[in-house]
C-alpha cells in the first residue's frame, strides 16, 4: 500500500482554515491519520482523540442514518461523496457538518486514503449570509440563499478536490 507522508501533509494543511481529515484505507474501520487544527477547532476535540479512530464518534447519539449509507456507498465505489452529518461537538452541542470526501488512489486502482473537507453548516451561517447580502429584500433572501447555498457547494467540492490534490502529492506510490 502506498505510504502519505504526514509530515509533508501536516506542514502544507495544518494552516488551512478548511476543516481537513485523512483517513487510512487500508486499515480496519478507516481510523484517522490526519486531522488539521481547523478540524479541531471545529470540534472542539484534541488532535489525539481522533488520531487512529473513525471519525463517527462525532455522530454520539445522533441519527443520521441516511448520510452514512452514501458515504459507506461512496467509500466501497472509491468514489467522492458529500453528505450533511449531525454531529457533536466535545461540550455537546450540535451542528450540521457538510462532509466532502475524496478517494485517494493507488496504482492499482484501490482507495489508499480518503481526504475528508468538513463545513460547519448551522443557521448562524445562514444568517450570516443573509446579513451579508443584505436582508432587506426579506422575499429575496430565500431564493438568494438557495442559490448562494448552490454556489457554496460548487465552490466546497473545489476546494476539497483540490485538498485532495495536494494531499496526494505526498502519497508515494
Ligand atoms: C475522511 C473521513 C472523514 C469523516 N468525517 C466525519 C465527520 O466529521 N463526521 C461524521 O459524522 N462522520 C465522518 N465520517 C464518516 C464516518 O467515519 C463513517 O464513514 C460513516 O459514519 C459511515 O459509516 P458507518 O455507518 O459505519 O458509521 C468521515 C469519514 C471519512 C472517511
């Protein structure tokens, strides 16, 4: 199996105010082999609680029974996925985690390691963007929001492609 040189990740994604993960394909349960601080930040959990663990602890309690089958479909296909997941933060609040995930792959064709981009989602950033485009035009906003949503996920699933792209720079393979 080919090898991602972590060091070389951590020093191009750990200043990146994306939430990034890395999991290990080829391991039992995919356990984490990367997490940058803006995941931790987000989340309010230490580098070493996620370290060589699934990321679904974040789910604690909460259902999302609909958005683990696409990613675990995604993952089995080696394909991109995103989904919107319920998570918990380690104080125990609740949020809304957008989950972009890219298959990095080996020559082979199998999936090495999956890059993992994570977008807090709750209504403060809707009201955010409200504010920020101007909540004047209350009847607008609905319609302008869908759209900037629309716009927001074209632009996320750049950015997590072109994470994974740099990620898979240091996968020597
Ligand atoms: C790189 C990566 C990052 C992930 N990040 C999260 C996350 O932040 N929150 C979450 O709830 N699940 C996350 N997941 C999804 C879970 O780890 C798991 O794949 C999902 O719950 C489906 O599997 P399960 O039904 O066996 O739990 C991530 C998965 C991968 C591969």
């Amino acid at each position: 199996m080919p090898v991602l040189n972590m060091e070389e990740v951590a020093k191009r994604l750990d200043g990146s105010n994306i939430a990034i993960s890395v999991a290990d394909a080829s391991q039992n349960d995919m356990p984490l082999t990367y997490v940058n601080p803006a995941f931790c930040a987000a989340t309010g959990y230490d580098a070493a609680r996620f370290l060589g663990q699934n990321c679904r602890f974040l789910q604690a309690d909460l259902e999302n029974n609909d958005s683990r089958q696409i990613i675990r479909d995604a993952l089995i296909g080696g394909a991109s996925a995103q989904a919107v997941f319920r998570n918990r933060r380690a104080d125990g609040t609740e949020f809304s985690n957008l989950l972009i995930i890219e298959p990095l792959k080996d020559r082979d064709n199998l999936t090495a390691y999956v890059v993992g981009a994570q977008f807090v989602i709750d209504r403060r950033t809707r009201v955010a963007a409200a504010v920020e485009h101007g909540d004047h035009v209350v009847r607008e906003i609905d319609k302008m929001l869908e759209l900037n949503d629309r716009l927001r996920s074209t632009s996320r699933q750049a950015l997590a492609r072109s994470v994974a792209a740099t990620v898979r720079l240091w996968m020597d393979r």
